[in-house]
C-alpha cells in the first residue's frame, strides 16, 4: 500500500460537503482533515500497489464538485 495526501481548494462554502463526499465515497480515502492556510482540506488516502496515483487523483479526486484545485504528495517511506 502507499499513502498519498491530497491538499485540496474548495469552492467557496464547499469544504464540508467535499470532505463529506471524500469520506462516503471514496474507498481509498483513510482521514480527511480540515486545514488553514492556501488549501482547505488534507486528504490521506492509501494505493494499491501498482495504482496509477495521477489517474486516481484525476478521476476519484478532482472530479468531485465543490474541488477547486489539487496539489498531491507523494510519500516514499513511513517512519514510527
């Protein structure tokens, strides 16, 4: 499995129902947090391995109404 997180832009008023959303209907998606800053929203989800993470953002993520903007982080190793 690798962990990716999404920071997310909402339209104006939409982060809630996008967070919502995220959560009831994507499987991958693990947590989602709410955020200050340039992004409202912090998305953790978790790949498959072999899964094509721009196509995943592409088509599970971006496509979601309410989503203004994307920016993707790429983990490589989890440390505990």
């Amino acid at each position: 499995m690798q962990a990716i997180f999404v920071m997310i832009k909402c339209e104006l008023g939409q982060a809630y129902k996008v967070a919502d959303e995220l959560v009831q209907s994507i499987e991958q998606v693990s947590e989602v947090y709410s955020t200050s800053g340039q992004y409202d929203l912090l998305v953790k989800c978790y790949l498959q391995g072999g899964e094509d993470v721009g196509h995943f953002v592409n088509e599970s993520i971006q496509t979601l109404p309410g989503i203004k903007d994307t920016f993707t982080l790429i983990t490589f190793k989890a440390f505990s």
